[in-house]
C-alpha cells in the first residue's frame, strides 16, 4: 500500500493498482493484510456502532415524562397561577 500527498511519488505499474483514490475528512482507511482486502469505511463504521448496544441501553434507561410529571403536578399548578411578571424598559 502507498499514501502520499503527492502523485508520482512511488514507480507502480497501472496494472499494480488495485485502488486508488483520496481520503476524504472524517474518512476512515484499513487495509487487512491478513484477508489482503481493503475494507471500506462505511463497514468499518458500521462494525464500530455495532460494537455497544446503545439502543437497548435507551431503551432501558429513558424515563418517561409523564411519570415525572406526577411528582412536580402540585409545584407546576402553583407557578401558572401567579401573575406572569411584566417587564419594563428603564
């Protein structure tokens, strides 16, 4: 594999390049050299936000506000009965 930020800058024969292209921001490049395979980025994220199970932990742990709002019921009826406060410029 050969990075550079210049072209020319390694001798490769046309039908040596198997790929070649840029890295774009926020990109990411692994080359398994196990598998000899490119891996793209989009799998590679993939495998990443498969990694923690964020959806069953929101799941689990989201508290819904009507179960909130029962304890807070009284204090919120005595705000929204007093006046509401003008303002004034000075």
């Amino acid at each position: 594999m050969y990075m550079a930020s210049e072209v020319g800058v390694a001798n490769v024969g046309v039908d040596e390049v198997v790929q070649k292209g840029r890295l774009k921001p926020g990109r990411l490049l692994l080359v398994d050299t196990q598998r000899g395979v490119i891996v793209k980025d989009e799998i590679i994220k993939e495998e990443i936000a498969t990694l923690r199970p964020v959806a069953n932990w929101i799941e689990q742990e989201v508290s819904y506000v009507t179960y909130t709002c029962r304890f807070w019921q009284p204090f919120l009826l005595f705000a929204h009965s007093r006046p509401p406060v003008s303002h004034t410029r000075v």
